[in-house]
C-alpha cells in the first residue's frame, strides 16, 4: 500500500476509536505536561537566582575572613577574621586592575525614628559602594569621601527602614537615633528586593565606615572588603593581584595558607546556576517517569487494539496487504496519538506553569527546547512502545486472524 493510503487508514481508525484514542493519549498528555511544568519552574528558579545574583553588584569581588582550626578540626570560612582598614587602603593604592574598592563594617541594631523604631543592619562603606554594588539612592544622594574622613554621622537608608521608621513620609532631611546616636538622613536607596538566599536587601543602613567603626561597633577588624574591575575580562587577574597583596598586607609567609578568601561574581553565579540545574534535571526525571508509564499506556492500548482488529487484519492481508503495511499502520496510529498527545500536553503545561507562577508567586520559564525535546520524546515514545504491537500484529497468520472470534 502506499503511504497515502497507509495514513488514511491510519488516520480513520484513530477517529472511529475516540475513547480508546483518549486513553491512549492520556498518559502522553500527563507526561509532557509535567515535564513542561516541572522544567520550567526549575529554568524560572535558575533565572530568578542569576538575575538576584546580577543584581548584587557588577564586577564584583568580595574578600571575606577565611577560617581557623582548633585540634585540628576547622571551625569554618569566616571564623577567623584578620581583615582590616588598611588592607582595603593597600588594595586601593597598589592594584592595578580594580576600579572602585570599599571596606564594610557590619553591625545589628535597633534604629528609632519618628514612626517607631526597627532592627536592621547597618554597613559602614565608603563612597565606591554604590558604584560596586550598582545601587543608586532614588532620593537624596550618597554622602562623601569628605563626610568619611570627618566621620559624619549621616546615612542612607533602605527602602524597607524608610518604610518602617518613616512611613510615608520623607526621610531625606530627617533624624534617627542608632544607640543614642543621632544620625541624619541624606538619602534612600532605590529598592532591590531579596537576595538568592531570602535576605531583604532594603532592610539596611549605609554609612560611612569611619563613623560606623568608631560611634556604632568599636569593632577593629571589617567584615569583608568589596571590590569591582572596570570590565568582566579583568575580573581573573584581579582576583590574583588582590591574593598577592593580600598576603603582602597580612605578612604570610610563602608557606602559609591564605587566612582570607576571595570570590567572584561568576563563581557565585555557576554555584547557584549549578544547583538549580541538579533541581531541574531531579523535576525533570520525575516527571519523565510519567512520560515512560504513558508509553507502557500506549503499549498496552495497542495490543489491545491489535486483538479487537484481528479479524480486520485477516481481512487485510488476505486481499493483498503486506506484514510491513499492517506494521507501518500500527505504528502510524502510535506515533500519531503520541505527537497529538505531546501537543496537548505542551498546551496544558503552558497553562500549568501560568497558574502555578500566578497561585505560588514562582518565577516560570518555559523555553522552545524544551518544547521540542517534549514533543520528540513524546514521538519517540510512540515508536518505542509502538512498534511491539505493530510488529505482532503484522506476524498475525491471515488465516489464523480470519478464523478469530
């Protein structure tokens, strides 16, 4: 027969047999729709992270305090906190590479002003702060490398303090106590949301580190040390002149392992890319398994089929039909129902990913590989668990098939 003829046929029979071309189809339509669904929550999860982790600054570099060991078990990165002021000024004075540098001093207090008081975070930084971390005041301005030196007691705030301590009122001008420190507000930042880890950005406050160090923490050591390059292919020998006069400033010997750490933006961001693409690949496979028990479905509706049609493929045969024509028909109709499957399975998992992001508040992403890798599995599927009752269905004996009751 020819393959016109061949699809026809095919065709008819799926048409004819509408419940059972349902139920063929159901577990295909289950199992692209969750593969749609689960991948595209893990690509939003991954995009979502990226995009928080852009959003920490540009070109950033960050040195933290590396760790320390007690009998010989390590107690961990950061429990050994040897940066200082003056690492950040030998960094500021002799790198070649780094474009903007800024020290951090890092304190928890309770803030009060003239709508009640709230507990927040308040970072003493210099004036490259907002440049590193590409974080603008959206009202105000940021104040000066004169106000650091001076040891101003001014700060910027955060859009969540100013909504705490100010509500709708402006906070530019105005005055808040920090542990009986009066401190004047000369500006707020532009809102940047939550980090990768569920930190509300918002929630600080910026001042300079000299009146942070000395009126606010007493602290003698900074709790990290932020520096960006001037473009991203700068970013690699950065980090090794930053190594070397790190050591330089410390004295450590040749020897001596580095008692500080330094990490990159596009470490922090294969990190995270890494684990949301374990995540995603783990949705995936679950929702894969759907898809192989929608393939045994199509298996099992398929030999069913072949032993309510055989008298029609006696028929068949007996008038001239082929074994390879009665094979390529069955698996017409699988691989059919199978891609008319994946079809509606893309559709209802588009639908699903929309509502799960509006009902949970999840970012979703839904992008055309995945699309076209469902369908083609999906067609792939039909071939696979197809081609069984295809094949025993063109060994059936046309006059055995005949004589069937």
């Amino acid at each position: 027969m020819r393959a016109s003829n061949l699809i026809k046929v095919a065709g008819k029979s799926i048409v004819k047999n509408k419940m059972r071309t349902l139920l063929t189809m159901l577990g295909i339509i289950i199992g692209v729709g969750a593969v749609i669904v689960m991948v595209a929550v893990g690509d939003g999860a991954k995009s979502q992270i990226e995009r928080q982790i852009q959003n920490l600054g540009t070109n950033m570099l960050v040195i933290t305090p590396g760790s320390s060991s007690a009998g010989g078990v390590s107690r961990g990165a950061g429990s050994f906190n040897r940066l200082k002021l003056e690492d950040a000024e030998k960094l500021r004075n002799e790198s070649m590479y780094l474009s903007a540098i800024s020290p951090v001093v890092t304190t928890f207090t309770q803030a009060v002003g003239p709508q009640g008081n709230w507990r927040t975070r308040i970072n003493g930084v210099d004036v490259d702060y907002p440049l590193i971390r590409d974080w603008p005041v959206s009202s105000g301005s940021f104040f000066t490398a004169a106000d650091v030196r001076q040891r101003k007691k001014v700060a910027i705030i955060g859009a969540t303090v100013a909504e705490e301590l100010f509500e709708d009122d402006d906070p530019v001008g105005q005055t808040i106590r920090v542990r009986n420190v009066p401190i004047q507000i000369i500006g707020v930042l532009a809102a940047k949301g939550q980090t990768a880890e569920g930190t509300d950005q918002d929630d600080v406050i910026l001042a300079p580190h000299t009146t942070v160090g000395t009126r606010l923490s007493r602290w003698n050591f900074v709790s990290q040390i932020l520096a960006s390059t001037s473009s991203p292919g700068d970013i690699p020998a950065a980090q090794e002149e930053m190594k070397v006069i790190m050591r330089e400033s410390h004295g450590l010997a040749a020897w001596e392992a580095d008692d500080f750490e330094i990490k990159n933006q596009a470490e922090l961001t294969e990190a995270a890319a890494g684990t949301t693409e374990v995540m995603t690949l783990l949705l995936a496979a679950i929702a894969g398994i759907s898809l192989l028990v929608g393939g045994i479905g199509i298996m099992n509706i398929m030999l069913v089929s072949v032993t309510e049609r055989t008298r029609e493929i006696g028929i068949r045969m007996a008038i001239g039909a082929r074994g390879t024509d009665v094979l390529t028909q069955f698996l017409i109709e699988s691989i059919v129902m199978s891609i008319l499957g994946g079809a509606v399975g893309v559709g209802l998992g588009f639908a699903g990913a929309q509502i799960l992001g509006n009902v949970m508040g999840w970012q979703t992403l839904v992008n055309t590989d995945t699309v076209m890798v469902a369908i083609v599995f999906s067609a792939a599927v039909g071939i696979f668990f197809g081609f069984y009752p295809a094949r025993k269905a063109a060994s059936l004996n046309p006059i055995e098939a005949l004589r069937y009751e």
